[in-house]
C-alpha cells in the first residue's frame, strides 16, 4: 500500500523556504540516522542550488554504528556537503558545528553564519535546535509536525539558524521510502495501517536483524514466515482474545513502538547499497 501524507502547512513551508533561500550562507538538514536515504528531502537539494550543506544523522544512537559510517562517508562524496552523526546527548556540538559551518562558507563580512535547518517531520530537528543553542528554544515533540512557522535563532556571534516547519514531498517513492518514514514516526500515525507496517518491518527485522527479536520477545519469534512475527509478537506479550486469538492491531503497534523506542537495539532500516547511494 502506498502511503500519502502531504498537510497543507507543508506546500505553504516549501513555498517560504524558496523565498527565504537566497539569504541564506549554509544549509542544514537533519536526517534521521536510521533511514538516512528515506529521511532525506529530494527537494532539499532543488531548492538549496549551490548552498553547500552539512547533512546532520540524527539519533545517531539509535541506528547501526556501521552502517552510520558507512553513510558518512557516503554522503559526504558530494561536491559542497558535509554528513556528521549526531545524537541528543552528544557534548559539545555547537564548536563542532561552528568550525564545520566556516569552514564550508568562509568568511562572511561582519556579520554571523546565516544557516537555514530543514528536516522533514520527526527527525528531531527542534531537539537539535535546543542542543545547538545549548538552551529551550524550539518545541519538541515525539510527533511529526510540531514547527509550523518560520523563526530566526540567534545561536552565537558566529551562527544564526533560520528555523523552518519540517515538510515532506508530496508523493513519497519508492515505496519502500514511506514505509520506512511511517515506521520511525516521520508521518502520522494517523495516514496508515498499523498491521500493513508491521508486516513491513517484521520482513526487515527477520532478515537483519533477528537475534534482536529473541532478545525482546523471546525464540519463538523466529519464524519462517515474515507475516507470522506479529501474531508470535502478540502472544508473547500476551495480546490474547477470546480462543487465544492474538489481537494483531496491538500486536503491530507494540512491534512499532518497540523499534522506534529503541527497545530492539540501535539498527538502521537501510543501507547506501539497498538505496543505490556511493
């Protein structure tokens, strides 16, 4: 099934990104670490043009150590960017940021860094915002769409971050690119089937990542066939109806949540080679 979540908010954002672009020094947009390629916004690139651009792998301490490495290197291949890994409880971002940001702009004349951050729904690009300027600026939240306006944060003498809502593109493709926004929580819960992306993950976590499954809900949850790990997720949480019928919507999301909550262990959901990225 395809998935489609474009808010109206979100055609409004890009329109202003476009208008606010030829002012800006420097691009920053966060990614989420564990779908680096699915989380980026092919129409960051289109409407940057030749800003350069730091790429930020956020929650860097939820994906795979590897495989983050892997797309640092591989992002980073691009003429005018830069990737770094990140995560909330990293210290001393902002003089690593600041050193980064000058050193892909040069020298702007009396004036501080103006760097536009973009993101697209849930990658914690507020929770960046708030590490950055080392205090509560932007409003969090574990739900996509929190930032609705455009604001101007002054960060130091030598960084000021041009705040903009996160928006999507309005078809996500390929398909497997909505799938896994919907598993990590870069669209609302609300715009698909809980049991359809269960299914999704279940078939990704069998064949990367199984010893994960044994670990959270025990042996009996590896099984054969992928579209039989929600109901062994259900009964081995004990998600059971009348005859011992697993009631496979609480089975799914449990399996969700788990994921997104990190309770299956630091993973990523893809790699360079699966996206054709390096």
């Amino acid at each position: 099934m395809a998935i489609h979540w474009f808010p109206g908010h979100m055609a409004t954002a890009r329109k202003e990104i476009r208008g606010a672009m030829p002012d800006v020094d420097l691009v920053i947009e966060v990614l989420d670490a564990r779908i680096p390629f699915s989380s980026e916004n092919p129409l960051v690139s289109e409407l940057r043009g030749q800003t350069k651009c730091i790429k930020i792998l956020n929650k860097s301490d939820l994906a795979d150590r590897t495989v983050t490495a892997e797309w640092l290197r591989a992002l980073s291949a691009t003429a005018g960017v830069t990737a770094i890994a990140h995560h909330v409880r990293e210290p001393k971002f902002l003089p690593v940021l600041s050193t980064l940001a000058r050193d892909l702009v040069g020298t702007v004349r009396n004036r501080p860094v103006l760097a536009m951050i973009l993101g697209i729904p849930n990658v914690g690009k507020s929770t960046v915002i708030n590490t950055i300027a080392a205090r509560t600026i932007a409003k969090t939240g574990n739900k996509p769409a929190v930032t609705k306006l455009q604001q101007r944060i002054t960060v130091s003498r030598e960084l000021v971050l041009l705040d903009t809502p996160g928006f999507l593109w309005p078809k996500l493709s390929p398909e497997a690119c909505g799938y896994r926004l919907a598993v990590t929580g870069a669209i609302s819960d609300r715009a698909f089937d809980f049991q359809d992306i269960a299914a999704f993950a279940a078939r990704f976590l069998l064949s990367r990542y199984p010893e994960r499954l044994t670990e959270l809900y025990g042996a009996k949850c590896l099984v054969a066939n992928p579209d039989d790990l929600v109901d062994a997720v259900g009964r081995a949480r004990g998600f059971l109806g009348k005859g011992s019928v697993v009631d496979l919507q609480r089975a799914a999301e449990r399996l969700i949540h788990d994921l997104r909550d990190g309770k299956l262990g630091p993973l990523s959901l893809e790699r360079p080679e699966d996206c054709g990225v390096g």
